[in-house]
C-alpha cells in the first residue's frame, strides 16, 4: 500500500502546481515570476468572497487584506503539499483571512474606543462565515479524516474514488469521513453553546 | 430499538457512509423511536448540507475568480468593478518589498548558481520586469545587457515622480548611484562604468503630493564588463 490519506497522490494539476513550488522555493526565476503571476487571482478571489459575504469592505481595506494575504501565501509557500491546486489552496487563506478581517472591523465599529469587551457581539453570519467556521474546524481536525471530508465535499469524490485516489480501503475511507462528521458536529455544537 | 446503543450508531453511521444503507423509512422509524438519534442525524446532516455549500462556494468564487482573468483593468466602464477592487493592492511598501525582495533574491541566486557553475549555452532566466499593479514596469536594464548606460521604465497615469537607487547585486547596503527626483521615465547616469557587472536597481514612484507610494526593482548584469 503505497498511499495515504496524509499523503495522498495529488491529481494533475496539483502535482504541476506542487513541482511549481518547489521549484520556487529552489530559486529558479522562471518559477518565481509564474508563481507571482498565479497569486495575482488572490485579490479577485477576495473581493469575490467579500461580496458574497455581506455589505462590502471599503476598497482601502480590501487591497490592505489582498496584500496581507499575498505575504501570508508567500510565506507559507513551503506548506504548500499539493493536496489541491494551488488557488483552492490560496482560497482558503482568503477565506479565513477575509472573515479575520470583517469580524475586526464589526468589532472596531461596535465597541467604543479603548473598549475591549470580549462579549461583543459576532459579526453577521452568513455562507462565507459558515463556510470560514468549517475551514478553521477541519483545519483543527487535521489529516487524515479532514482530508476525506474535503476529498468527498470540495473535491465532490465519491467513496470509491476517493479510496483509489489515496490507494486506502474504501471502509477505511468511510471510518475517517464519519469520525470527521461527527468531530465537525460536536464541536459545532459547543461552539453554539459557547455563543448562547 | 429505543434504547441508544451501538446498533444505532452502527445504522447512522451506514447512513452517513452509504455503506448498505439503510433506507429512508428505517433512518424515518430510527429517529422516531430514539431521540438522540434524531438529534444526531439531524445535527449532523446540518453538517453535511454546510459543507455542501461551503464547497459550492468554494466552486463559484474559484470560477468567477478564473473568469476574470485577462480582463482589462479599467472594464471598460466608469464604475468599479466590485471584482477588481484592488487594483492598488500592492501599495503598501514597507509591506510588499521583503516578499519581492525574496523573489529577487531567489532571481539572484538563481542567476548567481549559473554564474558561478559549468558554462551553460542558455543564458540565465530573469523575468521581464516585476510590475506594480501593472502600473509600472521596468523596461531596461534588465537580465544580460550590453551597458548600464540608461535606466528606463513605462509608467500609466500622470503626475508622478521618481527616483532610481542603483546597488552593487551583491552587497545591497548602499546605492551606489542615486537619482534626482524626477518626471520623466527615463535615467541616463553621468557616469556608469564605476558601477560592478551584476546590478540591482530599484525604482520608487513618488504619487502627485510627493508621497513614496510603491518601489520595484530588478537585477541585470552587464556581458561585456570593462
């Protein structure tokens, strides 16, 4: 058995992307000079995100965020394992970055100044913020059973596939995906309780 | 069955897992029956349904984002573009130079790596300029070139000024040469065969009030050193 769910073989696309990387990171220029120009999707993605995600954030404060991210991206750049394509993998740090930064600002504008009442009120919820909740969580879950879940929901694999994909057995799969499901709805609810 | 135990579980989980699955009517009469496995079903098809659509999202900003590749800056329109919000997001210096600083090293090293090995017949890649925004791009010197005589660049809009600092590639400390503020987009130096073979030379734009608002900068080494 040669694969695993920590591991899994990447598609095409990913490993392209992984060999891309890496590349960079050995200092090849062509590399650094494509790899910039892929990350230049970072601000459409956001401003995207942002507007799907309630009233929209003043220009001055998305371009600030596209950088943010663009540097927090370059930094990690030697996290990148080539699980997904690289902009599902930039997506995620616009995700979670994007919702950081709408929940400062819903902060700074409900609480006066020098306040620090950690009972504020959470900002508005809505798809983007529900779909930052289950990023951070499965980001917490970790590998392997995060990587099934995100194989099955955001890849849209089957049970099948998936096992072929990660040359695991299917019940294996299954195991890891449950568990997921059910770590996922536990700490969702104590998440509810501790809002309540 | 009322009482919950492992043979729920098992049922919820074959559910959940489409692994003999039990059909609706018995997931129907489950839930009927147990309480808590009403609750955990309905609780954690919740959770299925929000990963659906965090995926579906995930999809549709991927999409849009892909879409809009290539399409030019100004949408040929007066009112934004809520999709191109960001087209000065660079701007923020202090903030962006350290990640094109360690690009431009990894040119260096890169160019520094062919330099110092075995004659290679290709000449050592460099990009074509690093843009700001697609706002400013330098145009030469840049990679292998003949002289250092002339710095030159495009720049869209009117009303900026800027200033050229040219520094030895390998010892980035001091300029060794640096120019007046200026309108124009072109620099010719007095004199510019003090400067070493390999260059790196850095632009910064000064906006309308005269604030810094952006500094690109690029290596190139000159072929034929006196």
């Amino acid at each position: 058995m040669s694969g695993s769910v920590t591991n899994p073989p990447p598609d095409g696309g990913a490993a392209e992307d992984l060999r891309l990387v890496r590349r960079c990171l050995d200092g090849d220029a062509r590399a650094t000079a494509e790899l910039t120009q892929r990350l230049e999707c970072l601000p459409r993605m956001i401003a995207a995100l942002d507007r799907r995600a309630g009233p929209s954030l003043p220009d001055a404060d998305l371009a600030d965020l596209a950088q943010d991210v663009f540097i927090l991206v370059w930094d990690r750049r030697d996290r990148y394992e080539g699980r997904a394509r690289l902009e599902t993998w930039v997506y995620r740090f616009c995700l979670l970055e994007l919702m950081n930064r709408r929940r400062k600002i819903f902060r700074r504008q409900t609480l006066p100044l020098g306040d620090a009442d950690p009972g504020a009120p959470a900002p508005p919820d809505g798809p983007v913020a529900e779909a930052a909740r289950l990023e951070s969580l499965l980001a917490e879950l970790g590998p392997p059973a995060a990587d099934v879940v995100r194989l099955r929901h955001s890849g849209g694999l089957t049970f099948q596939q998936i096992a072929t994909h990660t040359e695991l057995p299917g019940g294996t799969i299954k195991g890891h995906y449950y568990k997921g499901l059910k770590w996922l709805r536990s700490r969702l609810a104590e998440e509810g309780g501790e809002q309540s | 069955m009322n009482e919950h135990g492992p043979e729920h579980e098992e049922l919820i989980e074959r559910w959940f897992t489409e692994t003999d699955a039990p059909s609706a009517s018995e997931i129907e009469r489950l839930m009927d029956a147990c309480p808590m496995c009403r609750e955990q079903i309905t609780s954690m098809d919740e959770v299925r349904r929000s990963l659906t659509a965090a995926a579906e999202l995930e999809r549709d900003v991927l999409a849009e984002a892909s879409q809009l590749e290539g399409r030019p800056a100004d949408g040929g329109s007066s009112t934004r573009d809520p999709l191109r919000p960001a087209s000065t997001w660079w701007r923020r210096p202090s903030r962006w130079v350290p990640i094109a600083a360690a690009a431009l090293l990894a040119i260096t090293v890169s160019v520094a790596l062919r330099l110092g090995g075995a004659p290679n017949p290709t000449p050592p890649v460099v990009p074509n300029g690093i843009m700001l925004g697609g706002e400013v791009t330098l145009t030469a010197p840049i990679g292998d070139v003949a002289s250092f005589d002339a710095f030159s660049w495009t720049a869209q809009g009117s009303g900026a000024t800027f200033q050229i600092e040219v520094f030895d590639a390998d010892d980035l400390t001091t300029p060794l040469l640096t120019s007046p503020v200026i309108s124009g987009r072109t620099w010719t130096p007095d004199a510019t065969t003090t400067l070493p073979p390999s260059i790196r030379w850095t632009l910064t734009r000064f906006d309308i009030d005269g604030e810094r608002d952006g500094t690109v900068s690029v290596d190139a080494r000159r072929t034929n050193a006196p």
